[in-house]
C-alpha cells in the first residue's frame, strides 16, 4: 500500500525505503525531493531518511525543492529543521561534512577587489549594482568575495554599470 507522500510514485514503499537508505542511489534525490516537499512531520521522515544524511543531503534536496516556487514554504521548514538537526548533531560531535578548501585563483582574487574597489570609489552598493544587472545582491558579494567564477558577458556588464572600459591583458 502506497502513503500519502508516495501517491504518484510507480514504486511501494518498501522500495522507496531502500533507495532513500542508499545515499548514492541514482532515485535518492528526487525520492527525498518527495518526501520533503510533501511530509511536514519530521519524526515521519527521519523514520525513512536519518538525521545525518538529511543533514548530508540537505543542500542537494533543498536546490530540487527551490526549483519549484509551490515549494517556497516547505523549503523554509525544513531549512529550519536542518539548522536545529546540523546544531545537535554537531554538538554531539557528528561530522557531517568534509570542510571544502577552496581554492581562488588570484587572478581571480585581483578582479575581484578591482570590481569592490571601483564599485565602492563610484559610491554604489552591492544591492545598486544587483539591480542593474538583474541580479541578485549575493551574486555580487560572490564575485567581488572572488567565489564566483563568472562569464566575460558578465564582466563586460559589471563594466557597462560602472560606465567603465573593459580590457583584458595577455601574457
């Protein structure tokens, strides 16, 4: 027999159980996209996916539920009780996730604090340059933080903005 969250699904239960127990199962992230975009009881879906890999999975499921903007709400919940469940496992000394280095070229780095610099002489925010380009404030603080590897295009549009010329030097 099918439950409630499972209503389109061609799969039982049982077996939706275990690909959701198999982290690296090609169907797991659009079963545990199901399941948290339709189960609002956390004791239920802990009950099908544990604590540690929703908080493995999180990010990945929560970039799924987004694409949807019926989902918008069920995305703040869970989010909400990702930050309690990250919390309380890493208080008991769970690890979660590997840290990632990242590694920023420093040419990158260099356009980066030249794209700040110019921005903060020519007295915008990083919220007036978002508006301009169509973007949204984060995206700025990406590029101008050097964690956002973006396009030429792009870079040609920071320069429109800043009424500015755009060359680029080869070795």
């Amino acid at each position: 027999m099918k439950t409630n969250w499972l209503w389109d699904s061609r799969l039982e239960e049982s077996e939706v159980r275990k690909i959701l127990k198999d982290i690296n199962n090609p169907k797991f992230d659009i079963y545990a996209e199901k399941l948290f975009s339709r189960v609002s009881d956390p004791k239920i879906a802990f009950s099908i996916i544990d604590k540690v890999t929703f908080c493995k999975k999180w990010p990945t499921i929560k970039k799924r539920m987004r694409k949807d903007s019926w989902l918008k709400n069920r995305v703040l919940f869970w989010q909400t009780i990702f930050e309690r469940t990250y919390e309380g496992l890493k208080g008991r000394g769970t690890k979660i996730r590997e840290p990632q280095e990242v590694k920023i070229s420093p040419e990158r780095i260099i356009l980066a604090q030249q794209i700040r610099s110019i921005r903060m002489r020519l007295g915008y925010t990083q919220e007036d340059i978002a508006k301009k380009l169509g973007t949204g404030q984060q995206y700025i603080s990406k590029i101008e933080n050097g964690h956002e590897n973006f396009s030429i295009d792009t870079l040609a549009r920071i320069a429109d903005v800043f009424e500015k010329g755009l060359v680029i030097k080869l070795k």
